[in-house]
C-alpha cells in the first residue's frame, strides 16, 4: 500500500504540473488521480488526506461536468460517492449526507438514459444513502432510500444474478435493520429471511465469500425472530451463526474474532429466553473471553463489547444464586490487564453492585465506593489517557448518583475518593471550554482568553485544572492549560500571548505553504513571507515529516533557500517548474563539485530525474564520485541509459564534462574517464 500510495502521489504530482499549462487535455486526468489518490490514502488510514484528495477531485469533475456533461457527470457522481465516504470517516455526517445526496440525484438522472450502464451505480448510492440517514436519525428517509435499492437489485439480479445477487442480498440486510427501526418488525423478519436465503445460496457456491454475509444476516435473523416472539427459530438462527463464525475465526481471528464474540453474546441472550441457563453461561462465557483478548489489544474499540458480555455473564451468574461468581467476572484474574482497561471494569463492577443490590449487605455503598477507589487508582497509572479519561468519567457519575441518595453517604464519598469525583464542573467553564476546543484559529483563542482572563487565573483556573483530569485525552484542554500556566509564572499575559500569536502566524504560513495546489501559488507565499523559508522552526517541523516524498522535496526547497546555492528564491521555483531551468542549474553544481546542492536540487525538482538524458546522466556521475552513494555500482548501466536517451550533441558536451572532472578528481578519475568513454558518440556502443 505504501508503494501505491508513493505512486499516486507521484502521479498527481505530474497532472498537476501538467493541467497547470494544458487544463483542457490534463484535468480529467488530475481529477482521476486525485480520486485514486483518496483511496490510496483511505487504505492507509490518512483520512484527512483522503479527504483533502477527493475534496479536490470533486471540484474539478464539477467543472468538468458544467462544461461537459456528458463526459465528466459519471466521473462528478462517482467523486461526490467516495466524498460521501470520507466525510463519514471523519465524522462530518452532514457533509456526508449532502454529497450522496447530490450522487444519488446525478445517478438518478444517468439512469433514467442509460440504465443498464447507470442503474447500479444508482443502487449502490441509495444504498448509501439509506446508511447515513439512519445515522442522522432520519428513519424514514432512510427506509425509502433502502426500499428502492431493494427494488432496483432485485430487477437487475433477475437479469444477472451472478453480478447482482450479492448486492440484494446485502440490501435487503439493509432493509430489514430500517424497516425495525420503524418499528416494522413483520417487514424486518421478510427482509431478513430473504437475505439469509440468497446469501445461503451464495455460500454454498463460494463459502470463501459468502459465508460471513451468511453468518451477518443470521444473527440479525435470530434478532428479527426475537423481536417477534419467535424463541425457537431465534436459536436456531444465531446458533447457526456462531457455528460459522467460530468456522471463520479459525481461518482468520483477526478478521472474525469479534464478530463470533458478539454471536456468543446474542446466543446467550436466546438461550436465556428459552430457558436454558446453562448453555446461555457456557455461551456468554466464551464470549468474555473472546472480549477480553480483543479488548488488552484494542481497549477503544472492544472495551464496549466487554463491558456488555461481562453485564451479561454477572446476570446469568446472580440469576443461579452465584453472586459471589457474578462479582468476579469484573476482575481482570490477574495483573496484566492495562490500567485503563482495569479502571473500566472495577468502575463496571460499581455500577453492577448499585443496579443489583444485595438485599443481604446493609453496605452497598461502602462497596461500591471500594470498587470506585481502586478505579481511581488504576485510572491514575493508566499511560492510555483516553482510557483514563472515560473511566473517570464513569466514576464521577456513579459516585454522583449515589451521593444523592444520602448526604452521610455524600460526605464518605468526600472524605474516601478524591475531590475530582465530585467537585463541580460550573456550565460557565463548559461552555468556555467548549468554545476554546471548537475554535479554528488563534484568533478566536487569543479573543476567548482575554475575555475571560481573570476566571482562567482563578476559578475558572482551579476548574481547568478539574477538566484536565476529567479529559486527559482532548489535546486542546492541555494547550489551554500550558498556556495559562505560563500566563501565570510570566506574570505577563502580553508577552505570552504575543509569542503564541507569533507562533502560530507562522504554522498557519507554513501549512498554506505546504499545501498549495500550484507552485504558482507556493512561489507567491515563500515570496509573501520572506523568513519562512529560513526559520529554523519550519526546518524543524519539515525534518520530523521528512518520510513522505512531501516532506522530503519541501526540506530540499528550504535548504536551498538557506544557502542561496542556486540563487533567490525565484531561482529555485523557476528551477522547479522549468526542466530546461533545471537542468542548467545542475550542470552548473557538477562543474562546481556541489554534490550536496545537486542532491537537493534532485529533490525539489523529482521530474528532473525522470528527464530523457539529463536524468540519468545526473545520476551517473554523481554516483560515480561517491563510493557510498546508493547508486555507485549502477554508474556504468546508467551512463549507457544516458548514451541511449541523448543525443549526439548532449552525449560529447556530457562526455567533455566527465573528462574536467576526472582531472580535478584523481580519487574518481578511472570509473569517470570510462564513464566519458561510453558516453561518447564512437563508444563501446557503437553510437553515432
């Protein structure tokens, strides 16, 4: 993934560059390698970079398409899809809901032309759509988008069910979770049992791909039958289900072990339903232990699961009288459960005890506060602060619901916990915290801390201070927090804030800089902040991301700049931008010996590598003058590249520069004298 991700780039380095000057014949192009450099950046997990890519692609298909529609609509639709996608993935609901939105008009309209090219495309949109209307709590909204993508694949499974039969039966797994979410629960159970059919007759031809669509629609079926007061084919159905997901997680633990956990779960619940109280405990069992090894690895992802399957297995356990059994199923056995994840579960254990109190134990406060103290304690050793976070969250709000229930309860609560637990967090505070976190520019900051500039020294401070332990894991409350702490030993908010303002001018600088789409626009900002090249905090920050091919050309440019090697900072765009330029400016550093300022140059200038003769030749003889350059035993192989590429001109003048510089480098001299003689026009290859 790395290596496509790497290539993408590369090739919308390229577009760019070339839709600059030619935007009529090179910005479909631009705008497909964007579209393929989002998903790239997807699979790697660079949401916000998958994001900026398609966001990009977006625009330039709808300029395309105003222009063209014919051509470029399928291309805007397809875009405003996979933006949709992204959107989700970082959370923008609403962004995401108007961009399939707007794909599911276009395909509509493409398909009412063209429906056996478009009618899919317009299936899987609406399908789409029916996800993130559910998730905007648009429950009608999303049944009918749903509804007519269940009506459209099954019109094109009846014509190629070979194609189309895996999409409806997805689709109608779909539909049976909107149609229960109305609260149409007849309808769920038609949808869900047709999609268990198709994908059974699916998985009897391919298991390999079908058996977890199998597995999924036959935990919902036991859900839909439980619903309707079917107890019997419940069980069926999810026992069914774990045996194929336990068959899965065999071959594939890390792709299906949650999902056969979360069957265990669910086979207990029907098992309980009908009865049988000893396969809903060996059931519910299996799955604890299934959560607990998912959640030490991934305690943000499957601490929930956790938490639930131990709620259940406490049940079950108190039900046959074992109270004892149902306490313990909290503890971790042992001391090798993170901190956090400890935390989280003493603090579930607390909130166990206040939900099933024993009639037999006049002090279930007492326990439940030893249960919240030990939470504390393990909370304030946890290094995963989002962990930490939560479960002080937790144990704040069970201590304050059961401080209400007595005040000598309240005052042990006081005198055993610490005072975070129950100090109080005033709706001021919150809502300046809340304006700080959510604020986009220093600006905005700089304003907000002086308006309340006297509460964040005083009480507000003290309340600060309280928000920080509550949640260790937001980055902004530490930012606030830093800040008011140097406000404080200053004794100078002035000189503070002015140094943040400073500070953060030039991030907002360097991050315009870096994220330009034209060199144009690059050159205009360098020019337009004369010191932001040569300010060792933009070195600083370009060496810690000097990994990415970005990183790497942008830390060439600044060093350029600092040395004034190939001139000002116009000469360097220009050398950028202009391969002729380029090449010039790279002849001159080898007839100086500038290897370093040829390295750079190679860097801030990538096409120029790439660039018939003048690449390879390049490349020869730098290799050539240093043993320890990567490419030194490949000198021969990339001179001949050169001899074929260049012409009979670019191979003598070539093979006259190699020869000066064997004479001023005796160390070299031997493999750059061959090297000119294999360049030369009557070389060893016969050329002319």
């Amino acid at each position: 993934r790395g290596g496509a991700l790497a290539a993408i780039d590369e090739a919308v380095t390229h577009y760019r560059q070339l839709a600059e000057g030619n935007p009529g014949a090179f910005l479909p192009d631009l705008a497909g390698s964007l579209n393929n450099q989002a998903n790239r950046r997807r699979e790697v997990g660079d949401r916000g970079g998958a994001l900026a890519a398609i966001d990009e692609a977006v625009t330039h298909y709808r300029q395309l398409a105003e222009g063209n529609p014919g051509a470029f609509l399928p291309g805007l639709a397809g875009s405003l899809n996979s933006q949709a996608a992204s959107r989700i993935e970082v959370g923008d609901r609403v962004g995401a809901l108007a961009a399939v939105d707007e794909a599911v008009l276009l395909r509509r309209q493409l398909a009412e032309g063209n429906p056996g090219a478009f009618l899919p495309d317009l299936a899987g949109s609406l399908n789409n759509q029916a996800n993130l209307r559910s998730e905007v709590g648009d429950r009608g909204g999303a049944l009918a988008a749903i509804d007519e993508a269940v009506t459209h694949y099954r019109q094109l499974a009846e014509g190629n069910p070979g194609a189309f039969q895996p999409d409806l039966a997805m689709s109608l797994n779909n539909q049976a979770a909107s149609r229960s979410e109305v609260g149409d629960r007849g309808g769920a159970l038609a949808a869900i049992d047709e999609a268990v059919t198709h994908y059974r007759q699916l998985a009897e031809g391919n298991p390999g791909a079908f058996l977890p669509g199998l597995a999924m629609s036959l935990n919902s079926q036991a859900a839909s039958r439980s619903e309707v007061g079917d107890r019997v084919g419940a069980l069926a159905a999810i026992d069914e289900a774990v045996t194929h997901y336990r068959q899965l997680a065999e071959g594939n633990p890390g792709a299906f072990l949650p999902d056969l956990a979360g069957s265990l779960n669910n086979q207990a619940n029907r098992r309980r339903e009908v009865g049988d109280r000893g396969g809903a405990l060996a059931a519910i069992d299996e799955a604890v232990t299934h959560y607990r090894q998912l959640a030490e690895g991934n305690p943000g992802a499957f601490l929930p699961g956790l938490a639930g399957s131990l709620n259940n297995q406490a049940n079950l356990r108190s039900e046959v009288g074992d109270r004892a059994g149902a306490l313990a199923v909290f503890d971790d056995g042992g001391k090798k459960t993170p901190d956090g994840l400890r935390a989280r579960l003493l603090a579930a254990r607390a909130q166990w005890r206040i939900e099933h109190p024993d009639d037999r134990s006049a002090g279930i406060e007492s326990e439940v506060i030893d249960d919240l103290r030990l939470a504390v304690t393990a909370a304030d050793r946890s290094d995963d602060l989002r962990q930490a976070g939560l479960a002080r969250r937790e144990i704040r709000s069970m201590a304050t619901q059961i401080g209400r229930t007595d005040p000598a309860v309240k005052q042990t609560l006081r005198e055993r916990l610490p005072g975070w637990v129950l100090e109080p967090l005033s709706d001021a505070t919150i809502d300046t915290l809340d304006q700080w976190i959510s604020a986009s520019d220093w600006a905005t900051r700089e304003a907000l801390v002086r308006l309340h500039m006297d509460g964040l020294l005083s009480d507000h401070g003290r309340e600060l201070d309280l928000a920080l332990i509550l949640y260790p894991e937001i980055e902004q409350l530490e930012q606030l927090h830093e800040l008011v702490a140097q406000i404080r030993a200053h004794g100078d908010a002035e000189s503070v804030l002015a140094a943040q303002r400073d500070l953060h001018a030039h991030q907002d600088a360097l991050v315009a800089w870096l994220t330009t789409r034209t060199w144009q626009q690059s050159r205009q900002i360098a020019r337009e902040n004369p010191g932001l090249l040569t300010d060792p905090r933009t070195l600083g920050f370009l060496q810690a991301v000097s990994e990415s091919p970005a990183g790497r050309q942008h830390l060439a440019i600044i060093r350029l700049a600092t040395t004034r090697a190939l001139g000002d900072i116009d000469d360097i765009y220009d050398s950028i931008t202009d391969h002729i330029v380029a090449a010039d400016q790279a002849m001159a550093c080898l007839d100086r010996l500038d290897l370093g300022t040829l390295d750079d140059l190679l860097l801030a200038a990538p096409d120029l590598a790439s660039t018939p003769f003048t690449g390879a030749y390049l490349l020869a003889v730098s290799a050539a003058l240093r043993p320890d350059h990567p490419h030194h035993s490949h000198a021969s192989s990339l001179i001949d590249r050169a001899a074929a590429e260049g012409t009979s001109t670019q191979r003598s003048a070539g093979a006259l520069r190699l020869r000066r510089i064997a004479a001023r480098e005796i160390s070299a001299a031997a493999l750059l004298t061959e090297l000119a003689r294999r360049l030369e026009p009557n070389g060893r290859d016969g050329t002319r």
